[in-house]
C-alpha cells in the first residue's frame, strides 16, 4: 500500500471508504473502540496529542486498543493490484 498519495493524471478515483479520515491516505487500516478505522499511525499521533475522542463520531475512546482493519486492508491491495496499469 503506498505511504502517500500522488495525484493520479489517468483519472482513477479512489474509492473514498478506503481514505483515513483524519490523513486521507490509504495505509495500516486500525479499528478504534467506536467501530471507525483509520491509518494507524494518524490515529496514534491523535490520541499521542492529549485527544481523547474519535475524530468522526467524537465519542469518547473508551478503549485506545487497535484492532487492525484485514478486511479493508485486502480490499485496498486487491483495488491497488486492479489499477496497478494507472500508476497505483
């Protein structure tokens, strides 16, 4: 899975549920206690920096395990595999 995201200039999209919604990337899918998934390393910087909620639902994190995401995780590499042809 890449490390950033590079304009594409053949126009794939990216499927949006793929993004972590706090870095837009598509790295490390982790599931907080609120049932979000974000990239691992954003959402520990996010909880490193004192916060306490989770970025989507502003619930409070009342577990700050991180369960990792397998299922989006192949779904990821098999869509970046599928569009390998366009720079992915």
């Amino acid at each position: 899975m890449p490390g950033s995201l590079e304009p594409l200039d053949v126009g794939v999209q990216i499927p949006y549920h793929f993004r972590c919604p706090i870095s837009l990337e598509l790295r490390d899918p982790v599931t907080v206690c609120t049932g979000q998934t974000y990239d691992r390393t954003s959402i520990e910087s996010w909880v490193a920096c004192g916060n306490t909620t989770c970025p989507v639902t502003r619930s409070t994190l009342t577990d700050f395990t991180l369960i990792p995401n397998h299922t989006l995780r192949q779904l990821i590499q098999d869509w970046c595999v599928a569009n390998r042809s366009f720079g992915v």
